[in-house]
C-alpha cells in the first residue's frame, strides 16, 4: 500500500495528486481558491494560478450552467504536465449555499449565493470511489459555512493517498457508480450501436443535463470494453490548451483543410460564440444567456480515421513515443499495415488452422437454435504486460483495445472553452459530453450526437448509419440483454443484485462478444462468420488505428475462443418481429409512421367525443386494439430467443 507523502522531487507518491477548490467569482469568473499541495510547486495554497496544461481546470471542476443545480459531480481529464505521463483523472463535487448562512462571509462575496467546486486530481480512474468519498467530505465542507477552514481538505489528501493504491484497480469497485444495467434499460438495442461507434473511433457527443447524468451514461458506456477503464485511457487526454486567438488563426492558414467542414455562416457563428466564451460563462452562472441558431448544420465529414502512412521496410516494431500536442496529422498512424501483416502472417495462418479444426462443426450453418453463451463471474487473476505497440496494459487477449490513443480523445465533460478542440487538426476523434447547446448546434463537427434524455443517436452520415445497422444475429444479442434486464425489474429489492442480468453479468457479455468478433477475424474462411457481425462494419473496423495495434501482437489466448457469434443462426419468425420493431422505433419513416398513428388516433377520439360519448368510446376501443396488435411487433416476447438449456448453453 502506498504511503502519502511526496517524492524528492516535490511531485506526490500517492494515487492523488491535489485536492482543489475553485469558486465563482462576480468579476474574475471560476478560479481556483485552494490547493493542496499547491498546483505549483512553490506557490500558497491560496494561489490562483494554474499549469498551463491545465488552464481549463476552474471550468472543468466548476461546469457550464452550474447555478441550475443544487449540487452536481463532475469527471473529467487533464492532459499529464510536461506532455509526460498520463491522463489526470479529475473528480469535482459542486455546491452551492445561500451567502447569507455563512458564518464568514469574505468581502468579494456580492452574490447572494455562494457556487464552489471540491475537486480530486488522481493518477487513478476510481470515479465513483472517489466520488463517494468526495461527497461527503465536500457536504462537510460546506457544513462548516466557513471556508476558510481547511483542514478536513487535508485530511481528505492524506487519507485518501493512505487508503487507496494500484491494487485498487483491480475487482468491481472501479466500476462502482456505472451501472450497464440502468444503460441498457434506457438505451435498450441501442446499446450495441453505442459500442460499434466507439470501435470505429468515430467522432461521439454525448449532450445532457445536469453533468452527473452526462459523465454516468458516457464513462457506463466505456466501461463494456473490457479493460478500457482500468488501463485503456491512460492517453486519452493528448491535447494542447488554446494560447490565444492569434495562434488558432496561424493553425488555420497552416492548415486550410480545417475550414472545409465548415461553412461561411457556421465559421461566423462558431468564431463570435468563441470570442465571448469568457462573457457567456460568467452569465451563464448567473442566468441562461445562450440563445439557439436559428438553423442547425448538417453536413457529412469524410473518413477521419484515414491517415498518412510512413513507409516501412524494416521488421522490428518500436514501440512509439507519446504523441505530443506537435503531432503531426500524419502521426496518428505511425504502424505501416504491410509490416503488420507480414509480422502476424504466420501466426494468423496458423492459428486460424488450429481454430478452424476445433470449431469446424460450430462453423457449419444449422437449423439448431442460436448459440448463447453465459459467461461466468472471472475469479481468476489476470495477468497484465505493456503492450508493444500501445504502450497500455494488456490481458492475454490484448484488453483493453487501443482505441483512446494517437489523439484519439475522451474528454467525460468539456467546458465551452474546450470548443475548438472539435475542429482540432491534431485531434482525429473523440467521445466527448457537453451540457453547453452550442457543441449541440455545431453537428458537423460530429459524426454522432447521442441525445441522452431522448436515448436518441443522431447519425449525420448515410454510409455510417449503414455501417452500424445491425444484422440479425446483433438484434438478437441486444434483445437477450434487454430482456434479461428487465426482468423482475419491479423488485427494488432484488434489483440489479443477481448475477444473471446484472451489471457484471452484462459486461461479461459484451466481453463474449468482442472476443469472438477478434477471434472471427483471424479465421481464414470467414466470410460467413463476419456477416453475421456486418461485413461492412468488420471492414470498417479493420482499417481503425485500435485493430491495426491488436492485430500486429499475437494473442494465442483466442484459439480456445469460439469465432461465431455468440447469437448466430437461422432466420425465423421471431427475428422478423425484431427487425420491424428496431425499424420502427430507430428509422426516420418508422417515427413518421408512429407518430402519424398517435396523431391520428387521438383527433379521431376528440371527434368521437364531440359526437357522442358512446362513438367516444367506440374509437377508444378501436385504439385499444390497434395498439394492442402493434405491440405484438414493438415488443420483444420471451419466445423471441431460445434460452439456453438449464440456462446455459
């Protein structure tokens, strides 16, 4: 167990870094109050001033539209000091109180309310721990109603470096507070769309409010890889802070192809919302001053996940330096694709041998029912090495997937001040949240928006949503976790507590499932095998920076991994009924349709009653029965699927 306390260097040994506080000034806006140890070695406590590198820190810890909430929680990363290191994990629990409560009131307090920020900088990601433990030392706080009474934030430092350690990785409680469980109740078929998205490194906004809703259904959603957020974002914060205006504008004439995505009207729009950004934040604690555009944007981005390659001659891999804010674009794929293949050749042939003879009944198309597959609770230990290309830690299998790497960035909240790095040449995507509408506005800055409120996903690009629409076999798949959650959902005693539709038990499944699609591209006659996960998506997924570093390591665990999908099988009736039901509730006409019938369903009631209360009553029947007949389609039957017998396959 590590110990507090502070190396030669004057840097901290523990886990965290700095306890921060950052309240919102009337004329100076957010800033930091408090710090400790100081954010610069050498400085007070009471220092205001921030690293360079993280200069969004105020508005990170204290977020956007804080003033509509009593209190809110806050994850976030800072990118590492010195462009050395690893992400920062950020925690922040925000609060506010009535000035006139306060035992001391300082004399630069005007407002009548009193917004500050306790905040937790950790080399670990142990979001919900520390959130846990944050909450009630920031309500002790502010208990106290005198700030300047700090010593229990020092408690909090040195506790929390004597407690928690990198053995605190390891287990459920890194994933305490993310529940796939409620995630898929919301998002339902949904989910796996989700998870095809992040896979193919496109560009993801997250929008909703307050923050602590917004950072829950993201990091949930990260936290399906399987090792992604144990060991999988240690350089998913690889960006430079915003300097000025002068030198976005040299960037600009440097890089003209930056303005292409964006036309006339919208680069005026987004250019005076930036250079107000300082004014619309401070009134933004204040009242809500952001007024909509008049028209949204949409238009298509090409393929961003397509670099430049360097040629390459030799066979040795290097492992490659940290990307730096100098990268260049051509830096983001450093891994020449002919090395790759003739480094895993061998192995691939070989091993694809081996699999094909021991799953070359399983291969063979059958009328069986679906294969299903119920993983069990992992109680063994697993062994971690530094992967050769990604430079993360990595399980037999190359866990987690090196997709938040290369500048590929996953900011849980970005501030507004955080705006420009939508449209960042060195950035080639993201999965970011926003609670701000104009990173909403900005659509094409995006390749997806996912509407959390609505568990709407918003998909600009045709040729995208063909990719991710799901095949037969992925309908199924998301129609068995469905229907396991939501049984015996009523029971708020039992809920979520089994193993079988809960919250591991779904992870589990999700790590099936991206198992057998990496073991399925390795195959050598896989034609069939890749249909049922979507040809076009598998080839998609193959061009990605995060396959590309997979598959140039060997990974001989997956030869006692079966290559099908864990849903594969024949076409039935109920697969029919899945297929209308996600067409009408996820396409464009489907919608149109619906609501057309709900429309025209309830003028036709109004007129009944207008008529008469027994023609009324004729047309509620008549509405009864039609929704009761839709619903035989919209809903999912417990016969849709096999279960597995006894409950295993």
């Amino acid at each position: 167990m590590e110990k507090a306390g502070r190396e030669s260097d004057g840097a901290p040994c523990g886990p965290v870094l700095h306890i921060v506080v950052v309240g919102f000034h009337h004329k100076k806006g957010c800033q930091v109050e408090f710090s400790y140890p100081p954010l610069i070695p050498g400085d007070g406590h009471d220092s205001h001033a921030v690293p360079e590198e993280w200069k969004y820190l105020p508005s990170l810890a204290l977020p956007d539209g804080a003033h509509n909430y009593q209190e809110d929680t806050v994850f976030f990363h800072l990118p590492p000091r010195n462009g050395n290191g690893a992400t920062v994990y950020g925690i922040s629990c925000y609060r506010q109180i009535e000035a006139k409560a306060l035992k001391v009131r300082q004399a630069d307090i005007t407002r009548e309310t009193v917004q500050k920020s306790v905040c937790v900088l950790s080399k670990l990601p142990l979001y919900g721990l520390l959130q846990a433990k944050l909450q009630l030392i920031t309500h002790a706080y502010f208990e106290e109603k005198d700030f300047s009474q700090i010593s229990i934030l020092k408690e909090l430092y040195e506790h929390m470096n004597s407690s928690l350690g990198g053995a605190s990785l390891e287990g459920s409680q890194v994933y305490l507070g993310l529940s796939p469980r409620d995630l898929v109740l919301h998002f339902r078929h949904k989910v796996l769309i989700l998870f095809k998205l992040i896979l193919l490194e496109k560009k993801v906004l997250f929008y909703i409010s307050p923050v602590n809703r917004l950072v829950g259904a993201l990091m949930t959603v990260l936290s399906l890889f399987p090792g992604m957020i144990e060991h999988g974002l240690s350089d998913c914060s690889q960006y430079r802070p915003r300097k000025s205006m002068s030198e976005d504008a040299g960037l600009q004439e440097g890089n003209p192809s930056a303005d292409d995505f964006i036309s006339e009207s919208t680069s005026d729009n987004l250019n005076t919302s930036l250079g107000i950004v300082t004014r619309i934040v401070a009134v933004n604690h204040g009242e809500d001053a952001v007024p909509p555009t008049e028209k949204p944007y949409f238009q298509v981005e090409g393929n961003n996940n397509k670099g430049q390659e360097h040629s390459d001659t030799g066979r040795y891999l290097e492992l490659p330096p940290r990307p730096s804010p100098e990268s260049s674009e051509s830096d983001w794929e450093t891994l020449d694709p002919s090395v790759l293949e003739d480094a895993s050749l061998k192995e691939r042939e070989q091993m694809g041998s081996d699999q094909t003879h021991l799953f070359q009944k399983d291969s063979v198309p059958s009328d069986s029912p679906p294969i299903t597959v119920q993983p069990q609770a992992n109680t063994r230990q697993v062994v971690l090495i530094p992967g050769l290309i990604s430079g993360l830690e990595e399980d037999q299998y190359g866990m987690p997937l090196a997709i938040f790497t290369k500048g590929y960035l996953c900011l849980p909240y970005m501030a507004l001040q955080q705006h420009h790095l939508l449209s960042d040449v060195t950035v080639r995507g993201f999965v970011a949240g926003a609670t701000n509408i104009l990173f909403r506005q900005q659509k094409h800055l995006s390749d997806a928006i996912v509407e959390v409120e609505e568990a709407l996903i918003q998909i600009h690009d045709p040729e995208l949503r063909k990719l991710l629409n799901p095949t037969t076999a992925d309908l199924r798949f998301a129609d068995y976790l469905v229907r396991h959650v939501t049984e015996n959902r009523d029971d708020v005693f039992l809920d979520g507590t089994g193993w079988e539709g809960g919250d591991e038990w779904i992870r589990a499944q999700f790590a099936v499932y991206i198992h057998a699609l990496l073991a399925a591209t390795l195959q050598l006659d896989n034609e069939k095998m890749l249909s049922d996960y979507g040809t076009t998506f598998v080839a998609a997924w193959k061009n990605t920076h995060n396959y590309r570093v997979w598959n140039s390591n060997k990974h001989p665990a997956l030869a006692e991994i079966n290559p099908n999908h864990p849903f594969q099988g024949q076409y039935s009736v109920s697969d029919m009924k899945l297929r209308f039901s996600h067409s009408v509730q996820n396409s464009e006409r489907g919608k149109k349709i619906g609501n057309v019938m709900v429309t025209t369903s309830r003028n036709v009631v109004q007129t009944g009653k207008a008529v008469g209360q027994s023609v009324g009553g004729a047309f509620s029947s008549a509405k009864t029965a039609m929704s009761s007949w839709l619903s035989t389609f919209t809903t999912s039957t417990p016969q849709s699927l096999p279960e597995p017998p006894n409950g295993k396959p």
